[in-house]
C-alpha cells in the first residue's frame, strides 16, 4: 500500500514535469510562429528557430517513451556483453565535430578485451549521454577519457563540474543544476543511464566538484 501512494507519487511528478518541459518549447513555439506572420518578418530565420523548438520537443518525447519502456521493463537491457573499444570509438568519432566546436579533446582507453553485460545500442546509449554531457558542460579547453577496464566503465573530464553537493541529484530526473540551463537539454540523459546501467545488475557514481571535473563510473558485477 505504501509502495503503491509512492508509485502514484512519483507518476504524478514525472508528468507534471513532462508537461513542464514541454510548455517552454510550445511557448516558444507559438511566438516565434507569431512573429513569423508579422510585416517583413525573417521568416527563414524565425522558420529555423521553430524547428529547433520541434525537435528539442521530439527528443524530449523519445527521452520519456524510453525510459517508460525501460521501466515496464519492455526494453531489454541486459541479455549479452559487448565488446566496449569499438563503442568508445565509434562515439569518439560520432561526437568529432561536436567536441572540435566546444574545444574539448576526447582519448579513449580500453583494452581490446573488455566486454561489459549490456546489449550493444544500450551500451552506445550510456556512453553517448555522458560523452554529450562532457562536450555540454566541461567547458572549453577541457579533456575527455572515455574508459574501459574489466567491470568498470569511466566516463570523466577535468571541465567545470558541479558542487559536490549537486553530485547525488544529477541522476534526478529533470535535475539540471543552474549553470546549465541556459544550455538545451532536459536533465534526463542521467537518468537514463542509470536506469540501463541498473538494468544490468550494476551501478553509477559521480565523483569530482565545481572547478575540478566530473567522473562518472559504472561498474558492473562479474559475470
Ligand atoms: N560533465 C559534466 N560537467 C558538468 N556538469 C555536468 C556534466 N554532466 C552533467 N552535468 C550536469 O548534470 C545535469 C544533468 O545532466 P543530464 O544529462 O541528466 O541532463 P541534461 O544534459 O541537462 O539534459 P539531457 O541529457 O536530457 O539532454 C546537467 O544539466 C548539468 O548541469
Ligand atoms: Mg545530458
């Protein structure tokens, strides 16, 4: 009974927050679509921004239906192991452009080896959500290590961070700490690897603080 008013609790939350986050790009939306039917209007320019408003709401959705699927446990997870060097390659390529524009160096450090107990797309996932983050967040300047070892998985940079005390809610969904929210993104990236991350039986920890970086490992049981 208390699990169920806890469950409830927390379905009500996560959709007051969807909605939430989707009110801001409708608004914005809505304006820009205003200002568009306006006398000598940029429309070229105001018909990109309203794209880009569209497609922060579909990756939003995604982002939700995902974790919902992960949660009623449709998503499978777990099932296999997947050699980690070429996903950390592959995601080092993938976000080249990316990282070159933010100024952040990204090195990659595996042994060829290593497999960790994740299908391989959920894998892909984990990795890219917080590679992103670092390209995001860490600042200019900043170097990123995309890792592998037996067991473990570390994604870290030595970038901008957060307070310490930020470090256990950034796996909050929606949590976004105030420096970032000038920036797109809707805090659920975390989320989402924690959740694939426990769906393998392991777990994350965030470590570092403001000024001195952010690491993120996931460690999976032995086979
Ligand atoms: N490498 C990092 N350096 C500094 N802050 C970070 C880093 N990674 C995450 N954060 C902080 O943690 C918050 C939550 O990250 P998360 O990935 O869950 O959401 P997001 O990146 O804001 O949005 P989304 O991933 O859904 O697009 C970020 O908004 C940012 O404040
Ligand atoms: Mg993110």
């Amino acid at each position: 009974m208390e699990d169920a008013r806890a469950y409830e609790e927390l379905r009500v939350g996560f959709t007051a927050a969807v909605s939430h986050e989707l009110r801001t790009p409708l608004a914005r939306l809505l304006a820009l679509l205003d200002s568009a039917s306006l006398p000598g209007a940029d429309r070229d320019d105001l018909l990109a921004q309203a794209r880009e408003q569209v497609e922060e709401m579909s990756e939003l959705i995604d982002d939700v239906l995902f974790l919902s699927e992960l949660e009623s446990g449709r998503e499978v997870v777990a099932l296999g192991s997947t050699p980690v060097l070429p996903v950390l390659e592959e995601v080092r390529n993938r976000l080249a452009d990316s990282s070159e524009r933010a100024d952040v160096s990204i090195r990659v450090e595996a042994s060829p080896d290593v497999e960790l107990p994740l299908r391989r797309r959920m894998l892909q996932i984990v990795v890219e959500n917080l590679a992103v983050n670092s390209i995001r967040y860490a600042g200019p300047g900043a170097a990123l290590l995309l890792a592998a070892r037996p067991g473990e998985l570390e994604v870290s940079d030595d970038g901008r961070g957060v307070a310490e005390d930020e470090l256990p809610r950034l796996f909050e969904r929606f949590y976004r700490s105030d420096r970032a929210r000038a920036s797109r993104g809707t805090g659920l990236g975390l989320a989402i690897v924690k959740h694939v991350v426990a769906s393998a039986g392991g777990q994350v920890e965030a470590s570092g603080g403001r000024g001195r970086g952010l690491r993120v490992v996931c460690s999976f049981p032995a086979p």
